[in-house]
C-alpha cells in the first residue's frame, strides 16, 4: 500500500502479477486541480520468492496525462 488511494486489482492467472488503479503523487498525468486529487494511472507489481515487489507505474504510452481507470486482464 502507497499512501494515495489504490483500486480495482486485477491478477493474472499464473499469480505472478497484479495491476492495480492508483491516484498518487508522481502519476502521469500530475494533480488534477478539478479533482483535488492525482489522475489515475495504471500500476503493477510483481511477486519474487512469493514476496510482492515494490510496485512501478506502467507509464507511457499506457499511462497519459488524462484518467486511466479499470484495467482488465
């Protein structure tokens, strides 16, 4: 967990990855002064020894400066 909102998970079959929907500083799109919050951006982490690694924005070109909202697996 980041201390920005974190949403809508989804992991893949072989459970060695989950994609998320997160609102957080640093997101691509920057703070949105309409929302008073972060854009989403899509992130993802990866499980090493059956230990979730940190997690990474998917960036460009998926992530953009608008909302990226449920990603779908």
């Amino acid at each position: 967990n980041s201390p920005g909102e974190e949403y809508l998970p989804g992991i893949t079959a072989d459970e060695q990855y989950i994609f998320y929907t997160s609102r957080r500083n640093g997101s691509t799109g920057g703070y949105n002064p309409m929302m008073s919050d972060y854009d989403e951006d899509f992130y993802f982490a990866v499980k090493e020894n059956g230990q979730w690694q940190p997690a990474q924005n998917l960036g460009r070109p998926i992530n953009t400066e608008l909302n990226e909202g449920a990603s779908f697996i």
